[in-house]
C-alpha cells in the first residue's frame, strides 16, 4: 500500500466555536463525491457547545464546501438535546443515511463522563435521510433500540449487509448516576426496512465479569460477505490496552468467531478488503507518540505482519499517554488526545480513503485524509 494523496477536509480558527473537529465519518457516493461528517466544538472535552457539520468534495479532496448545520439541537422526551457525532453510509446513487448521536443537554455543567459513577450523559441514537448526496436532509428519526435503554453511543455508520438489511452498531454504557457495575457491551442491530423497525440484534463482544472492555468496535463487510470486526481492548483491572482483538461472522452478524489477539497494538479502523483478497487495517499506535500506521492481512485478519506496517501520520512528537490506574484515569486520557479515529472508505477504483482527525493540541485539531493505493 502506498499513499498518492493527502489533503485537508476542515480546520477550525484556534479559540472559534469549531477549534475541536473530530467524532467524524466518512463515505464515497458512486458519483464520485465524498461526503464527512464532524463534530466541532469550541473544546474537545466540553459537552456544550457541540453540534454535527457535514462537507464534502467533488473533485477527490481537492476542495471542500463549507461545512453546513443541517440539524439543529433536538430535544427527547422533553429533555434538551445535542449532537455529537454523525457517521454517514452510501446507499447508492445520491441517497445518503446518517446515523446521529445524540446527548443530554439540559446540564451543560455536568461532564460527558461521571468520574464518580463511571456513568455517561444520557445518549440515543438517530437517522437522518438524504436523497440529494448530502445537500438536504430530511428530520432525524429517534431509533428503537430496545431492550437497550442505557446510553448508546454509536461506534460507526450503518452497516449494508450482503443479506440486504441494515445493521445499527453502538456499545452500552451506565446512566449517568448509576452506582452498579458497568458491564459493557458492542452491539448490532438490524432492520430489513432501510431503518423504520429494528427488531433483532447480535451482541457481538460483552466480558460477563466486567474486566475486558472490547471498546470502539469497528466492523467491516468484507469481499466475500463475511463481517470481521475489531476491537480497541481495555483491561479494566489493570488499566492496561491489549492488543487489538478480533472476531468473525459468516451469517451477517448473527454469531460470532472466537475472539483472537491480532497482535497489534493500539486503536484500530475499520478493515477493508482489497481486489487481491487482502485486508487492510490502519489503526493508532500510542506505546510512544500517537502514530496512524497501516498494517496488511493476507489470512483474513488472523495475522498482520509487521514487514507490512507503513506510516500514515506521524505529526504529534510528544506522547499523550498518562499514568493510568482506573478507569477514570483512562477516561482523562483518552479527553486529552489529539490524534486519532481514522476510518475507512472503499474507492470505486480500489484504492483505500483514510479520514482521521489531528491537531497540535487537544483543543485544536482538524479533520484530515489520505488516500492510498494497493
């Protein structure tokens, strides 16, 4: 894999309203267009002000528009309500779908996380329609995603699986004052009505002692058909990150492989297939300073030798790792970063996009791409 290209999608003014981009995603419409969406704020860490920009690019990233609002804050039951992350999904032709975060706003004092609790802001998830590549957008719709009625922060876009239906991804977190054990878990559900019901789900990791955080799970759909999915892993009782484990599906999610240790280090993307039947995954590696690196499968993710690992960015020469000996303290941790969650789109002509945010400083940091080539 080699890079061909490198550009800029959005950096906000130092100290303005957007300084903190991230929370991003990213898909290619068949007619060429690249479309992200982003979350900007004042500050990384501040819960509020924070709302969801969509932009996107006509001619390969060369240029960008201006970053539109399309939905304003929404309120749920009553209860005031902002957007912190918006992942879209191609479906073909010019008919785009995002899926929204969505946060309790009524206390902007309260902190995202409860350092006390282990507790999160109360989080649902929407859709939202677009039939124009991303131009306009219909109202975002509240999701059903009961017997889930925790907070449930999305962990990516939908998911087109070969069966036809959609796949919602999210993982579960505590209400906000919930003294009990936190028992975390990564989660897809599925609709096969493009998103009006979602009746059945799959957890597809979940540590019934509460010890191993498989976090951030980052499924892809793979060239033939399979779901291989990949997991930023976190030993609570130790606080320490493992390697990057995996887990497999061959009947769109509905059961689960063994999970395995990758080997790898660090935080990952996304996998994407390749047209020779490779996989490529980029991920951070954050042992030293927070480096986007990319390795290559060539067994369907059993394996990622390092003789193919490659630099993507290297920018931050400082680490951002702190003494952790809790929860808490990997919470704090993971508040300061300023580089990281790059993610993944297949090209109609094979090559890979890579869309991750960076920034000198955790309260300045921009949306960024890269695009390589098998």
């Amino acid at each position: 894999m080699g890079i061909v290209d490198r550009g800029l999608v959005f950096l906000g003014e130092e100290g303005g309203e957007c300084a903190s981009a991230c929370f991003h995603g990213a898909c290619a419409l068949s007619g060429g267009r690249w479309l992200v969406g982003f979350r900007a704020s004042p500050k990384k860490s501040d819960a509020f002000p924070q709302r969801v920009l969509v932009t996107w690019s006509d001619d390969e990233g060369k240029t960008w528009s201006r970053p539109a609002e399309p939905w304003a804050g929404q309120a749920v039951s009553g209860v005031p309500g902002a957007w912190r992350a918006g992942q879209p999904t191609a479906l073909g032709g010019r008919r785009v779908a995002m899926v929204l975060y969505w946060v309790d706003a009524s206390d902007s004092r309260r902190p995202f996380f409860n350092e006390q609790t282990e507790g999160l802001l109360d989080s649902r998830i929407f859709l939202a329609l677009s039939e124009d590549a991303g131009q306009t957008w219909d109202a975002p719709r509240l999701l059903d995603t009961s017997p889930f009625t925790m907070p449930t922060p999305i962990t990516g876009p939908i998911l087109r699986l070969p069966s036809g239906e959609w796949a919602l991804q999210f993982e579960t977190n505590k209400p906000y004052f919930d003294t009990s054990v936190w028992h975390h878990q990564s989660v897809l559900m599925y609709s096969a009505d493009e998103g009006r019901t979602w009746p059945e789900f799959a957890v597809v990791a979940a540590d019934p002692e509460a010890r191993t955080f498989y976090w951030d799970q980052r499924p892809g759909v793979l060239a033939d058909g399979s779901i291989l999915d990949l997991f930023w892993t976190f030993d609570r009782r130790t606080a320490v990150y493992w390697n990057i484990h995996a887990r497999s599906s061959t009947d769109n999610g509905r059961t689960w492989s063994g999970l395995w240790d990758t080997g790898v280090p660090g935080q990952p993307a996304p996998p994407v297939s390749l047209a020779d039947g490779r996989i490529v995954m980029p991920y951070v590696d954050r042992q030293r300073t927070p480096v986007i690196k990319l390795r290559v499968s060539p067994d369907g993710g059993r394996t990622w030798p390092e003789s193919t690992e490659s630099v993507l960015d290297d920018r931050l020469r400082r680490s951002q790792e702190g003494g952790k000996s809790s929860m808490q303290d990997a919470w704090t941790e993971m508040a300061a970063f300023s580089v990281g969650l790059p993610t993944t789109v297949r090209l109609p002509d094979g090559d890979v996009l890579i869309v991750y945010y960076a920034g000198p400083k955790t309260d300045h940091t921009g949306i960024y791409w890269v695009r390589l080539r098998p």
